[in-house]
C-alpha cells in the first residue's frame, strides 16, 4: 500500500479525528472511506444533466408540470 501525507491545521486533523472516531474507524480508514466513496457532484454537472434532459421532454426521468 502507498503513504499519502497531506498538510493539515491543528483544527483539521482534530476534526478529522473526531469524525473518525464518531465513525467507529481510523483517520486512515475515514480517508479511504471519503476518497472511494461517490464522487461529488457539482453545480455545474447539475445543470448540464437539466439541460440534457430539458432538451428531452418526453423522457420519463423528467416530469415538468407547465404553468399556464
């Protein structure tokens, strides 16, 4: 297995900890935990899949109620 080292505050690696504790793992075991879990997903990636599906009416993922 590799070593990552980053450079973290004081308050960064007591809440790192903390959330690690309260997670029952270890600092290491909640990094690998955060760096597998499902990618983030962004503002950006938001509105290009709206607008995909905006230019798709019809498709049942979407369901719009116009007003009149």
């Amino acid at each position: 297995m590799k070593v990552l080292s980053i450079r973290v505050s004081e308050q960064e690696k007591a809440m790192l900890v903390r959330r690690a504790k309260a997670a029952g793992v270890s600092s290491g075991a909640l990094v690998r935990q955060l760096i597998n879990a499902a990618p983030l997903t962004t503002a950006a990636e938001l509105l290009a899949e709206m607008e995909e599906l905006m230019q798709n009416p019809q498709s049942s993922a979407l369901r719009i109620r116009r007003q009149s």
